[in-house]
C-alpha cells in the first residue's frame, strides 16, 4: 500500500532494464545513459545487474558521479536509478568475448525482469543488447529479446517494430526469408496486418493508420511480381481493406523509398528480419529502438550491436539506449490510457444497454 502511494505522489513509471551481455557494450550503454539526472525526473530506472560488474564498469569508463541505489524489488527508491542484484560472485569480464558466465547473467537477467513484470513490481522492461551466438548453448531458441519473453508467455502474435520518431518498420517474422518462405499464407499476412493496425492505434496513438506492405522480390522486367510470395500480398493486403485497414501494396524497395515515399505511412511492414533491420539502418543510422508488440507488457530494445571492441572510449552513443527508454515509457502510457478509454466506453455501453431495456 505504501508503494503504491509513493508511486501516485511521484508520478513515476518502474522502468526495468535487463543487463544483456556484460562483454559488450551494455554496461556502458546502461551507465552513461542514467548518468543524466534528467532521466530520473521522468520515471524510475530498475536495473537488473551486478553490483561487482557495476563498480568495475564505472572504474573503466571513469564515470565518479554516479551511483544506484541497490533496493529490493518491492523496496524501491522511486526517482532514483535502483539496482537489483542478480548476482552476487566475481564475473570476469571478457571484452568482446562470448562467454557461458556471460550467457548465463543476460538469462538471470531477462528472468528477473520478467518477474518483476508478472509481479508488477515494474511497468515495463528496456532489453540491452545481447548478441545472437551468446546463448546458442543456453537458450537455442533465443533470437532476440522481444522473442524470449513471447516464448515465456506463449505468445505467437510476438511482431518486432523498428521505431525512431515518425519512421517505423514492422516485421511478419525474426526468421530469413529462405525459413518462413514456406509457412506463409494470406491468412497469416492478413491477421498480421490487422495486428499492426492495431498497435499503431493503441501504442502509438494513431487514429487513423496508414500501412505500406514491402515485397520481397522486386518487379521483373515486365514491370510484374514473379514471385507467389507477392500474390499472397496483395489478396492479405485486399482482404484487410474490406476490414477498413489504410494498407497499400506489394511495394517494390525502388517504388517505396524512391523521392521519400515511404514518409506518406505511419508504418512498413516487411516479411522477414533482415528486411527490416537493413531498410532501418539505411534511412536512420543507427539510432532508434525496437519495439515487440504482441506482449502483455512493453519490451523495448536500444537498436545497436551487442558487441565492441571501442567500449570506454567513449565512441558509443547512449541515444539508442535513451530512445529506448523513453519509448518503453511512452508506449507503456499509451497502453494504460487506452486501457482506461476502453474500460469508460464499454461502461457507458452498459449504461445505454440498461436504460433501453425493457422494463
């Protein structure tokens, strides 16, 4: 009772941020980011790290006017950056390697926030990287951060969203081309463009969504799609409009991104990962943040490589991991206030059910 009116006083959001791999560039990602003061004025940052790697990390970057608070999860100092230790021994850092201690504190890590979520001790969760190869042993089924807690929630409808400022671009899968080729179906495009629409209204605030679908091949010389893949597009993209969904295409990467056509829509979706990623990368550096939707909660993730060889020379920008943050904060807002609108429209439906009944 008492945490929850410290939290109505403060008016603070429980951030949780997963440690990820402590041989790459997380540590420092985490630490500089929250360095900024201003960070915790707009919710409270929940760390799920090690104390030791901590210590040791501000050593190597030189970082002396920061601190966490080291807290219990259902003890925490709201406004300020909380650590919760998930490990209590001596890791050796590796810098660049990939190592089963590492592998083994990044799924320590993933697990605790998950529990702090399903407890609701935070509200929602920012992933630092964590590199693919890293828990092939641990974990063969992780493909990245988004796809770990879908796995824990049995969820299928898991869609990962390239987000920075007005340019988002969604993805059907985590899976190549050449392994989902064979599994994809109009029905299943269909219920994923539903699925994007939605999100755009509900998590980004966008009444009236406009959605462009990429192909995957482009248009041959007779200025037609050689491949099924795009046929099965255009009827998902068809079916969708009877559905009163804005969708358009297939488009061809040349007839999309040719003189800024892409900037007319509030979102792309592409049919695999490396679509995505590539496209993201092109038009906005490396800059932005990863969005899963399809979750019972928010995950976010700074878009980024897991890996350096230039950690504590100060070449890596903390602006993804920022943006990450403050789209986790934001989205998750979102996510309760249409909550609340929808709990308000559905009483006043029961209202007007009432009186007009007979009687």
């Amino acid at each position: 009772m008492e945490q929850n009116s410290k939290k109505t006083r403060t008016n603070s959001m429980r951030i949780g941020i997963t440690q990820g791999d402590f041989n790459g560039v997380s540590y420092e990602l985490v630490i500089n980011s929250l360095a900024d003061e201003t960070i915790c004025e707009l919710f409270t940052p929940v760390f799920f790290g090690c104390s030791k790697l901590v210590s040791y990390f501000r050593k190597l970057l030189k970082v002396e006017i920061f601190s966490f608070v080291q807290s219990k999860i259902n003890e925490l100092a709201f406004s300020k950056p909380n650590l919760i230790n998930i490990y209590d021994k001596e890791a050796k850092v590796n810098i660049g390697a990939q190592t089963e201690e590492a592998a083994e504190l990044a799924i320590l890590s993933l697990n605790a926030a998950y529990e702090a979520i399903r407890n609701r001790n935070i509200d929602a969760i920012v992933c630092s990287p964590i590199s693919l190869g890293l828990l092939k042993d641990k974990a063969p089924d992780f493909r990245n951060n988004g796809s770990f807690f879908a796995n824990l929630v049995h969820s299928e409808n898991a869609m990962r969203i390239f987000c920075k400022d007005n340019l988002r671009i969604a993805t059907l899968s985590n899976y190549q081309i050449g392994e989902i080729e064979n599994s994809l179906s109009v029905n299943y495009l269909h219920n994923k463009i539903l699925q994007l629409d939605r999100s755009l209204k509900r998590e980004f605030v966008i009444s009236s969504p406009r959605i462009a679908v990429l192909a995957v091949n482009p248009i041959n010389e007779y200025g037609n799609f050689p491949s099924k893949i795009e046929s099965m597009i255009e009827i998902a993209v068809y079916n969708a409009t009877l559905d009163n969904v804005f969708v358009c295409g297939p488009y061809s990467s040349s007839q999309l991104f040719n003189e800024t056509s892409y900037k007319s829509f509030d979102a792309i979706l592409t049919i695999c990962e490396e679509q995505a990623a590539t496209i993201f990368s092109l038009l906005n550096g490396k800059d932005g943040a990863i969005y899963t939707t399809g979750l019972p909660f928010t995950v976010t993730e700074p878009f980024c490589d897991a890996h350096s060889d230039q950690i504590g020379k100060d070449v890596i920008s903390t602006q993804t991991m920022r943006y990450a943050m403050y789209l986790a904060k934001d989205i998750t807002s979102n996510r309760i206030e249409y909550y609340h609108l929808r709990k308000n429209v559905l009483k006043i439906s029961k209202l007007e059910l009432a009186k007009n009944e007979p009687g």
